[in-house]
C-alpha cells in the first residue's frame, strides 16, 4: 500500500489537505454491534483542536466530524466508518507568500523532490491539521477497547523544553490546557510558553502514554511486535523524533539486575519492561513515550532556498504554536489504541483456541 | 500477516526456532539482473556470530547460509531467494531445566499466554538467534543499495553502559570484537565486560546507524513514513526499548532556532532532523539509533515463577553475552537496509514519472 | 485488511451505503502530476448511472462525483484522492417492508449471519450502488493507463439471457443503453427486457472487456499473477458467477494444437491465451470475460424465511433491472483498469533495472 | 507484496525453481496447538506427484516433504512453519535445447520480458512443479478446517476434453489416477490419453471442488469476498483460464426465477449460487469450477522464435502429461482450503462478539 493506511484488520485509510475541501478517513473493520455516534468522537476532537487556549494557535478549526457509513440504526455494522471534518478556517492568502519557498525543516522539500509538485497551503498533507483525523479513527478504537476490554490508553504532558513533568495525577491531565499531569507546575509552562512567543522561538516537548487493563498476548512477533507496531505510530506523528517503550533509552546504562522484571505469584515486581515482552504484551500497563521537536514554524528568520535555489532569509507568520507538542497528547493516545485494537483483532482471529493460560499473574505484586 | 513478513514490495519472511532444524527466509521482490551468491552474504552472517572473541557468547553457531532458489547462474532472476541456515549446535540439554519456568523478562511468559504453548528450547522462536536471518537478508539488500544507488548502510557501537563512544572513525569499527569507532577506548570496554561476568550481570548498549548516499524522496507519508518505518525496524529487534533519529529524545529539550536545518544554496547546514522531513529522505544522512537493554540471561539469581504458579529462584546458566547489544551492529544495518529499498522500491513504482526536481541542493553545505 | 481495499500500490478504498448519506472511496497510491478534475470522472459514472434509459431501473440516481483531496491546481498531487457522492433519493420507504425478511439469492441472509445486524434500507452495502464508487476510482485509473501507456480499456455486453452478440463494432456499444456491440440487435435486446417485466422475471448476462496496449512484464507471479487478480476483481463485483481469460471455460474441450498461441517473428498467430502467459502479460489483448446471473430482486414471488425463521411468499417491488448485467460493463472495466495500474505500479517498482527485452514481437501477425 | 504469498492471516509465502536445489514454503499464522507431522502432508503430495500412472508424466518427483520449523513434540507453535522438498531429479539437459526458444504458450516469452533474464531449466519458477508446495501448505490448512470446524475440501476431475463426467461417486475419486468420480468411465479416458500420445496432442479439462461443512459468515465485502478470493486462488494455478461459483458461466442464460435459490424454515432449496451471496457463505456446499488448458508441451512441432528473434520450429521432447488437468484436483482442493482458513480467522478476529445468528437454516431442505 502506499502509506495512507494504518493497521492490518482495522485499518484506517487517511486523507486531505489542510486547506483542501476536507480531511477525514475509512475506519475498515470495527467490529459490529457496538454503539456509535459523532458524540463518541467529537470530545477527543476538541481535546486536539487548536485555539482552545491562549497557549495554542489561534486558528479556528471547527473540526465538527459526520459519521458518513458503516453506523445503523447508532449501531456499528461491521462495514467500513468513513469520517469526514470539513475545513471551515481555508485562508489561503496566508500561505501565498511561502510557495515559492521552502520552510527550514519542513516537509516542502522532501514533497517536491518526491512528487515533483506540492500543495503549499498551509503545509497541504503535511500539516498537523492530518492528526484530526487519526484522533477522529482513535476515539472509534478507545471505545471499542473500553467497553469490550476494560483498556483505557491515556496520556499527559512529560516534558516541555526544559521543565520535566514527573509527578503524575491523571484527574488533572484534562483539566489544563498542557495536559499536564501536575497542576502546580502550570505556570511554570504558562511562562515559557510566553518567553518563547516573545523570542520568536519554539520548542519540544516529551508525551507519555499509559494503557491499562491490556490482555497478555497481543503483538505479532517476530517483525510486528506490539512495542514495534507501537514505535511505527508514534514515529509517524508529525515531528516526532524519537519513541521509547518502558525505561527506553536509558536502558543503554543500564544492568541486568536493575532492569529485569522479576515475577512472583502475587505479580510483577516491576515494569521496566513497559509491559511488552519478546515483542507481546504481558498483562502489565503498556508504558510508551514519544519526543516531539520544537516546531520549525518560528518568526525568527532562517536561511533557505527558494524554487529557483536562490538564498532566502526566511520568517514564518501566521499562526502557530510556540510547541506543537501540546497538542500531541490525544494524537498519541489514538496512535496507541489503534495499534492495541488491530492486534486484539490479528491475535483472536489466529489463537481463538488457545484457553487462558495458567498461571497468569497479576500486574504489579 | 501474521507478523513474519517485513516490507511491502521487498518482503522478507522469516521462519526458524533457535534449536530447530533450520532457520531462513524467503526474499521476494529483489529486482532481478544482481549478481549474488552466498559469498556476499557470509560476511555479514560472520560479523553477528557468537563465539567470534572471548566478549560474546562461547556458543558455536556456523551460520552457514545457503541460496536456495532465486539466483541462476550467479544472477537474481527476480522470484523468491530462499536461504537457510542449518542449526548445528543444538545442545538441547541445557535448556531442559528451564522447560518448566519463566525466564524474568524473557518472552517465556508471553508466549505462553499468548499460543498456550511454547518452544523452550533456547527461546525457540524469540531467540536472538533468529536475528541471523534478518542479517542474511540484509546483506542483499545493503548489496542493491550499494551497487544500484551507491548507499551505504553503516553501524557501530555508541554506547555499552556508562560508556559512551563519541569519537567516530568508521575504520576502526570493524576491526573490533565491539563495533567500536574508537580504538583508543576497547581497553575499557573490555574491562567492563570482564566485570559483568564476574558479577554475574550484564549491561545495556546504544548502536547508531548512519545510511549516506540516499536520494531525496522516499518515505510514504502519513503512516509509512521513512522515519516510521525505521521505527518499526529497530524497535522489532530483539531487546530494544527506544529508538531515536537525527537529535532523537533530546529534542525535547531543543528550541526551534537551534533544531531547526537551515538551508543555502551549497547544502543543508545540519542535520538535527536526521535526514528525514515530513517521513520523506531530504538527500542527508540517515541517523538514526537504537537502545538494547541489559539481556535478562544472567547468573544472579531472580525471582520468578514455574508453569503451576509458584515462586522459585532463577538463576539463567548456559552460554550467554554479558552485553547482547554488541553483536546487535549488524543486526540494525541490515533492518536499516531492509526498510530503504523496500521504500526505495515503492518510491519508484509510483513516482516513476517524476522528473528530477530543481532545486536539489548538498547534504551539507 | 478487512476487504474494503482494493489493490496493493494503487490502492482504493471504498465505503458506504446505498441510503446512508453518501458513498465514496480513497484513492491511494495515483503518482503524482496528472491533470484530474471531476470532469474526467463524471461520464464513466453517468454511463453506470440508472435511470437512463427504459431499460434499467428508474431509480434516480444523480451520482455527481466530488474530488474532496489529492488535487491541487488541477493536477494529482500523489496524496489520497478522495471521491464521495451523496446519496439523494433515499426512499428507505420502498425498503421497510423487506427489513424483517431475508430476500431469496440476496446478501441478507449471509450478513445477518456475518454480522448481526445489517443495514437493510436498500440492501445497504451490499447494494449494487457500490459499484458507482469503483466505477469513478476506475476512470481515473483509465485515465492515467490512456494517457502514460496509451492503454485503453473497453467492454461491452456479449450476451443477454439467450442473446449472443458475437459481432462487434466497438463504435456501437456506447450509443447504446446495453453496451452492445451490435446496433441491429438492439429491438431484440429490447424486446426481450419488455417480455422480462412482463413475465416478473429477470435474465443474466456476459460481459467481455478487452484492454489493448499493454506492454508485456505486467503480473507478478505466482499467486499475484497478473490473470489471478483480474478473476479476483470481477468476481468481486455483485452477482458475478464465472471468469474467464482468453479462451475461458471452453478450454477444457481444446486441444494443444488448437489453443497454443504460436509465434512468428511478426508477432502472434493467434490470442487464445488472451494476452496473459504464466501469469504475465505478453503484450497482445487482454481479453476476459464475466458472467452476471439474473437479479433476485423480480416480481414474481418466491419462497423465503422471515428473522422469526418463519416461512413467506416474498415479491420484491420497487425499481429494478431486470437484467443487471446491462449496467455492468462500466464495473468491470473500471475493475481491470484498477488491476492494471495496480500491476503496472508493481512492476515497475521492482523491475526499473530491467532494459526492454529483445526480441519483442507485435501483438499480432 | 510481490507476489509470491498467498493470505492475509494464514499465509503461504512460497520459493523455489523446477530445477533448483529445492522448493518449498514459510506458512505464518497457523494456530497454534495443533497436531501436525509430515505424515499429515505426504499423502496429498502422493496424490499430486508425477510418475505415478502411465497416464501422467514419467518425471520421477520425490516430493518428500521436510518440517523445518513451527512444531514443537508434535505441535504447531503458531510460529512460522517451513516446508521444504528438495528436488533430487534435475535432468537439466533434458532442458538444454530450450535454453534459446521461447516454447510457444509457455511463460518463456513472458518472463524474459518482465525480468530480463530467466531460469529455463523445466520452466524454472514457472514449471508446474512449484505447485507441489500449494499442496503441502494445503494439507495443513485442510487438517485444520477438518479437525476444528468439520469442514471438508474435495475434488474430482469434471471434464477432460470432450469426456464430460456427471456422475459423481465421491467414494471412486482416489481410486484412479484421474480423479474420476465415475469408475464406468475410466476406459474413455484411458483411451483419450493413449489417443493424445499418438497423436502427439495435449487436451484441457475441468476440475470440480466441494466445500462441505462451511459455517456462514466467511467472506469480506466488497472486494476481498469469498467468492473473489476463491476466483484468484484458483485463476492462479498453472493453466487455469476459467473459474466459476455455483452455475459459474451459464448464469448469462438463466432467468431469476430459475436461479434464485428460495428458502424455507427447513433449508435451502437449491444451490445454483454454490454457496457465497453477496460474498459471504450461507452455510451451504461451496461449489467452484476450473477450466485448465491443454498443455502446450506437445511433441507436434509448433511456429516460434528463438532469443535472436528468428523463426524456430520448435517441438517440445521430454515427459510431459497429454492433460495437465489430471493432476490439478489436488492442486484446486489445496487452493481452496487455503482461501477458507484465510477467511476463517479473519472472520473471528473482526466478529468474535457476534451471537451466531437466528435463524440459521440448513443447507438444504
């Protein structure tokens, strides 16, 4: 296939541009049976959109989402969900001045070296505005999780440039305009974020998701491995740059004796692991996390080239978010729940006549 | 699929259990007109194998590989390359006491949660021994990259514990048993792994991969972004936790003006973004990295459980390295290589009538 | 996947129901830089389009075809392309009275089973309403086969119940509501559909396409082979019963010395093989054919089960062909078009080494 | 992919050449827990396998088959399971003098053309031979089907040549060497092959296959439906130029209400459909059909060229069977039983919720 597809047996077909006529996807194979209807989706919708806050860009994006197919009756009937959410907010004019140019960092010269053309407007396929969709195709897959499973996959603010995020109340995570698991250090984040804007700058930011109640079994080893399946998601988000399962990248330094999850028959003694073993999960809580780059948008001037390869000095305007990584949060926790959903699938249709296996343990001691 | 399969157009299907009768795969979608044989495979197969040097494990494994089909008279014909590697050293019985327990973090316990029934013996399937055909395969990708393109697909040890190799000098990386790029620094690597065997223990390792020579162009974005699927890659392998391109988890700390790659008319000024922009190769190095955690396999002892549920203490004996990442080098290069002609391949299938656009600038300045 | 994609490069992706609020499909994988407005699509949709003559249902369908994505300036851009047409005559009153019985020959028996619940109002998706879908993501695959290669792909209705058409004038067949190749038999052709309401009963139908222009090297055996994706393709669409390439059926009747296609350097005696050898196109005709049983849904009543398992005389009213097969031709050739530029995009992925072959011969002596 | 695996859960990726070292498959996705020895595989090989009547060829194959992989004391794991029968008759120089023709029919012509380059010793990829390995892979998915759901994959020879054969006595079909369901009719056909010999002559056939036992509900609309996914299992055996469903072909001269399969409470009550509506079983038999043609392997010399592009008279030597069809039954059976587990754990992983229906009538009344 040719990228805009997600998933083996629930699938998610992506398209649009971000100043097009609309964005939106074909969910193909949510199960039948289950309730469903724009209410389901809308509120993960507004937890992404932009210009909630004073912290995030202004653009308005109505991102109201219609249910096209595949719903009966508000029940879900097995054939494919297409999603659509029309642009309302397509002002072009702002973007008139950059198709000529090629934005440091952005994707316009990797577009045009591959397509030979590129829809400058406002990033066209490449903009952020493509997440909408995949949080629209998450919410599908949570709920069907939730209500099926018990699964929950949620997610929070770890980091923003400099100010690391390590106390975690998950009642405040949607209680703020960060998603930050710490009320007390909103500030803190409220602060930078206005430095940034006067520096004409940006930055990055760090999101952890968590998904509790997962079944041991899922992922497909050797090549689709569920924490492998997991860093292709993340890792096609917009700007994302590095992914991480259970203790990442600090297990370079680590030894044997400090990493390894010892069990007992009360549970797991620890989860350095982040719940997946030989590339399945192993009952515990799936514990990922992804990095996100400051974003490259900035009003601080940059060097580039322009279509003819001449110098430029170039200047973003227009709206944008001093660190795109605010919005991430739900965009991550949708990537997780479609990854754990195509695999409940994949790993009942293949092992429907395994028993549950005993002993199975608890997953914390 | 059921997870065995890697790539779209160059697929690579894996089978083979650690003391089976044989381990291989199947290439399907290698252009055909290549001149290939087992000698061009061998070396790698030699690089990833045990018992090279006192720092890895002792086992004997020959991992002679054999071309079964696909190849006449010394040329790809463009039909399946089947090549299997015979297991020789099946020394079964000192896996037989660990029949009836879990390994702590092993996938010992997943796959029985997950198939209700597992091969024990040396891992069966999750066993590193399996990565073997992953390198095989990638010896002829690297082969096609090299001679069609003139890429090169190069790794070496970045990290083993509190160890870090920052001065790189790719002569030197092959002439070690540790895929060193500092030869001034093996006294201290050696050391290490001499005090792990001596405490029982074992420790992590950070590799980097670094791909020169690629065109701008591939990558499928949204989901089968280049990046992404260098993801997926590296996070299948076995024991990784995190992986990382160009600046990696620290762009979470990044600011915009310091991140970002500036652009002129001679080249990119940097590479932060690790040669991918918007999931598309920019035409710079391809960096990317990945973190393999302390293998569980060592001789101090650990809590964990037998298959009736109850507690026993677990001390792994056997053949085992102190540090698995340092034969993971390979291992990476050949993922690495598996996912840039597959991209490579579908690039061209569907952007055939791209012409070259102007203005392609440098890799650097 | 989970059926609704059809296609592994040029891939497309359709949903909807015949009385939901629109139908529509993804295109994914279309290469980048071909001119493409609605305009190019429309008329292969308004030629599948009932209610455009007596002869076929006189459901009024507008089936106008919008280009939401994928289309920047007038040309592709090789992003998604997303096509969606609303449905507007949605009398769900005509279908209320079938929702509680399962019509004999239909799909209702088989969802329910599948799925239960199923979409009744118009047979939901499994109505023949689907295909104008396919029939739009075909134009613009014959469109880019026309203009790239020089590929065109035609069909027309061979037969009607007892009604062989064995002359053909390809001039004819689109001035005609049958698709037929033969202007003179047209009061026949007619005739016998006045006798079929008359009579409450309905007639099958077989329709040839033939695609002229091929190169030769398309297919990719063994399984994907260039006359097994075909079969798969129009045994996908609704009602049809029998496949056949080249010679079909009759060939278990042949003999070798009758059906071998021989060679001369001026190019091919005969085209019994109807352009696939191996699996492979050779360069001559493609040349397949399908067979499209009569339409379940006739007037005059027929034994069937209600959802309480209890016995009804059942009689499908409302508006339908009494040969179904008359609307097909435009299916099926979309469907061939889609194989093709499917296997076209395939092919030249993997084999863009390959220098054209000496000899080649011309299709025909 | 690239085509050489077959499936999209339990899939079959199959390797090797005529002539080669060996041929054989990678099966991913078999459940695990299941019996499996090559003693389960064997015999279908046995009924396939060359040499084994006067009326086929003399090739002596040995066709033994070797599990590599994927069971453990007995059982499948759910890992990979490899296949391997290593061709020990290689009389390359049988072969010799084709190496510069192209046989007419053949994919000789073809391959040269899509490759470049191509392994002409006993037709290489293309060679009958690689079916052998759809055979074993279908052993193990026949096992499957038999043991977990009763269902049972058999077929017989329908027609060869003019011989059409109508009487089916399931209880004769392996006691022949032509699959004949009709003991009476042997001497026909016996005679007809002699005749062929004489005359230097090959004739076509076709094979017939039930599917008993089926449970509604396989099947995935709208592309990948049974029905469409049978079309290209079988369309994609060596020779096959025809597949029909149920009534297959002559459905363009029926009427509706001689078509339509009505129901009552207490079954079905005709089968002209051969079990798939809309592309979903109904629970009744599955009935498909295959026209193969005769082989153009005939020793009455044929017009060609050869690699230069000359006009050659070319006249096939070597064993070759005057009705490649006879020994296609257990090649169609394989196929099929392929596609049916395919669809099976497809099914359940989308539908593993749903209550199983009511009503559910019988397969016949």
């Amino acid at each position: 296939m040719s990228g805009n597809t997600f998933g083996k047996l629930f699938t998610v077909t992506s398209f649009g541009e971000s100043h097009g006529v609309a964005i939106g996807c074909v969910i193909d194979g949510c199960p039948p049976g289950m309730s469903l209807s724009e209410a389901d989706i809308q509120p993960d919708l507004d937890r992404r959109k932009p210009g909630t806050s004073k912290y995030v860009t202004q653009r308005k994006e109505d991102d109201k989402v219609r249910i096209l197919s595949g719903v009966f009756e508000g029940k879900t009937t097995g054939t494919p969900i297409a999603l659509l959410i029309e642009n309302t907010d397509q002002r072009s004019y702002d973007y008139a001045k950059i198709a000529q140019v090629f934005r440091p960092n952005h994707a316009d010269y990797a577009y045009i070296q591959k397509y030979g053309i590129r829809d400058h407007r406002g990033g066209g396929r490449s903009s952020a505005r493509e997440t909408a969709v995949r949080v629209a195709a998450g919410a599908v897959a949570k709920k069907y999780l939730a209500e099926k499973l018990g699964v929950t996959v949620r997610g929070y603010l770890a980091q923003m440039g400099p100010i690391v995020l390590d106390r975690v109340d998950w009642a405040e995570v949607n209680n703020n305009a960060f998603f930050s698991p710490d009320a007390s250090r909103i500030p803190e984040l409220e602060a930078l974020i206005d430095q940034l804007r006067r520096d004409g700058d940006s930055v990055g930011a760090l999101i952890r998701v968590v998904a509790t109640g997962l079944p041991p079994g899922l992922g497909e080893p050797v090549f689709d491995r569920l924490d492998a399946d997991i860093a292709h998601a993340l890792m096609g988000i917009n700007a994302v740059k590095g992914v991480e399962i259970g203790d990442g990248m600090k297990v370079a330094a680590m030894r044997g004796t400090e990493h390894r999850d010892e069990m007992t028959p009360q549970g797991f003694l620890s989860n350095h692991s982040g719940g997946v073993s030989g590339g399945i999960s192993t009952g515990q809580d799936l514990v990922c996390a992804l990095a996100i780059k400051p974003t490259s948008s900035i009003t601080t001037p940059g060097k580039s080239i322009d279509s003819d390869g001449n110098a430029v000095d170039m200047r973003t305007t227009g709206r944008h978010d001093p660190c795109v990584g605010i919005r991430a949060t739900p965009i991550a926790e949708a990537m997780v729940a479609l990854v754990l959903i195509d695999h409940l699938l994949r790993h009942r249709g293949q092992n429907a006549d395994v028993q549950p296996a005993t002993p199975r343990i608890a997953p914390q001691a």
